[in-house]
C-alpha cells in the first residue's frame, strides 16, 4: 500500500524509450535538459522530466525519435500511456485550478420516504470558474483522472460536503470514489476530525461507493468501508443494477443502503424486463438487510409501483431538483 501524498507537489513526467537510436539521441540532449532544468533523473532508457518542459520535449520528440516507441508515466502512478497521450494530459491542467483555489459549491437533492416526507439529502459538488460559469462534473472528473488528481478532488468534494452538512437536518449522502483513497486510515482522517470539530454525529453520513468508479482490490475497499464502519459512519453502494459481479459485490461489502440505478427506475411501472431487476435488487437488499432506495425518479406511477413493492426510500425530480445549498438551508433556519 501506498504512504498517501496528501499535498500538491510539482507533476513530473516518466519517458520509457525502447528504441536505440532514441536513446543515443537522449543522451545527445542531457546537458541541455539538464542546463533548462528540467531534467530530474536519466537512468537506462528512463528519463523523467518536470512538467514545465515536457511540451518542448514533445515537440523535438515528434521530429526527432520514433515516438510510437515512447510511453510514459506520471509521477507516482505506474500505468504507461503511449506518448502522444501527453498532450490530453497537458491540456488538461485548468483542473488543477479547481482544486487549488477550491473553486466548488455543495448542491443538495432530496430522498424521501414513502409517504414523501423528506428524510435525508444527497450532498451534490458544483465547480465554478472564475468567471462565475459552472462547469461539468463529469468534465471535472475526467480532467482529475487524466492528472492523476482524483484524490485531491475527492477530497475536496468530501470536505466541502461535511462542511455544509451542519446546515441540513437529518442524513447526509456523499459520494466517495474509492480509488482515489490510498490508505483510510491516512486519507480519511482529515474527514473524520472535521466532523468531529462540527459536532456532527457521525450517524448522519452515508458515503456512497460508486460501483463505476469500483476498485479491482476488493479487500482495499472492504477496509475503507470498514473504518468508516468503526467510526460509526453508514455506507451505501450506488447506482446497482443486474449481473454476477454486481451480486457478488454486496455479499461481499455489505452495504447499509442501496441505490437502484436510475435506468431501471425509469418507467419500471409499465416495463417487465425493468420490473425484473428491481424486484431482484429488492431481494439482495433483504438477503443483506440493507435499506433499497430508488433514484432518478419523475413519474408518480414508477413511485407508487416501487413502493407498493417495498422501497422504503426514494430520490428524482418527482421529488425536486438539485438545488445550490445556499438557497436550500434557508427552509431550515
């Protein structure tokens, strides 16, 4: 297991060379590389290279190395991408903005019971650029994944939502992607003392693992959810739907809650195949006694159908939007 890295450092590049007349021409080019500064280590048919040069390295790789034979790395992370990838990297930069200047606002959507009595809120993160304009989370995202950035930005997202949490009443649900966390004990202490700081009763949180975001390491996320566990927190699995590994999954985690995927809520009232999963989902959620929550709910036919089946809660547009918090926790004063 990785020590987490919980502070910005310099991003640095790794060029893996397998061609012979690259690497004389590397060799060719150290002094220079070294004289501008960017070169950290040359080693074999390794160099690794500071951020703020390797555009320009790029550039005379193009016309002067077989650069189909090029892969590199970031960094800390060993996963090699072919070297033409880099500039999808580079481009994506303006994401280490959003992180550095905390550049979010908490949204916040309901989840109701039954009878519609709001009983919970999802905690949603919104990024804003200076100008004021929102951009895409799914943007965000994508951007923090290509600058291996995923978990400062979950970070942020995870703290901002604790933060707001004091102004709604009830539980709280925050998504978390598991990937991002090195070791819970580490990466999740700064979210367990800030609670504790605000005097939030840790019972009021359920952190969502997004199944898309699912790490291969199965015993890693079974001892992130189960220090949440220890410090009292709830956890629910998000966006299942049908399949073996899905299954297998909650017998594996056992999650407090669990989320029916939106594509199956959508019209399940008057669709059989629709109408199958749910009624599969309903019972893996009793096997495990985890509480079966629909989201992505906007028709009342949909909601009187899940319910009459057993649903205990319920999340959509039927029920309201996403709304920025800061106009949300004004019903609550």
């Amino acid at each position: 297991m990785q020590s987490c890295n919980c502070f910005q450092t310099e991003m640095s590049y790794i060029i893996s060379i397998n061609d012979a007349t690259s690497i004389k021409i590397l060799l060719q080019i150290k002094d220079y590389l070294q004289a501008k500064g960017w070169l950290i280590k040359l080693q074999a048919n390794k160099v690794q290279l500071r951020e703020e040069g390797i555009m320009d390295f790029y550039d005379f790789c193009q016309d002067h190395m077989a650069i189909d034979q090029l892969t590199f790395n970031t960094s800390g992370h060993e996963d090699s991408r072919p070297f033409h990838m880099i500039t999808e990297v580079l481009e994506a930069r303006w994401v280490d903005s959003i992180v550095h200047n905390q550049q979010i606002e908490s949204w916040a959507q309901k989840i109701v019971d039954a009878n519609g009595i709001t009983c919970a809120h999802e905690l949603l993160s919104r990024f804003i650029q200076p100008d004021g304009t929102r951009i895409s989370p799914l943007d965000v995202f994508a951007a923090a994944k290509l600058r291996n950035r995923l978990y400062a930005l979950d970070r942020m997202c995870r703290m901002q939502a604790v933060r707001q949490a004091v102004h709604l009443p009830n539980k709280i649900f925050i998504n978390f992607i598991p990937t991002s966390i090195y070791s819970p004990q580490h990466c999740l202490q700064s979210t367990i003392a800030l609670s504790r700081e605000l005097g939030i009763d840790p019972t009021k949180f359920v952190f969502e693992v997004v199944e898309t975001e699912y790490v291969e390491d199965l015993e890693h996320l079974k001892r992130i959810l189960a220090y949440y566990t220890n410090q009292g927190f709830n956890y629910a699995l998000d966006d299942v739907g049908e399949g073996f590994s899905t299954i297998e999954l909650l017998h594996e985690i056992k999650p407090h809650y669990m989320k029916l995927d939106k594509k199956f809520v959508h019209g399940v009232s008057a669709d059989c195949s629709k109408q199958k999963v749910a009624i599969q989902f309903l019972q893996a959620a009793t096997e495990i006694h985890a509480v079966p929550l629909a989201e992505g709910i906007e028709q009342a036919e949909d909601f009187e159908w899940l319910k009459a089946r057993g649903f205990q809660l319920f999340q959509g547009y039927l029920f309201g939007k996403p709304e920025p918090i800061q106009e949300l926790k004004q019903d609550y004063l």
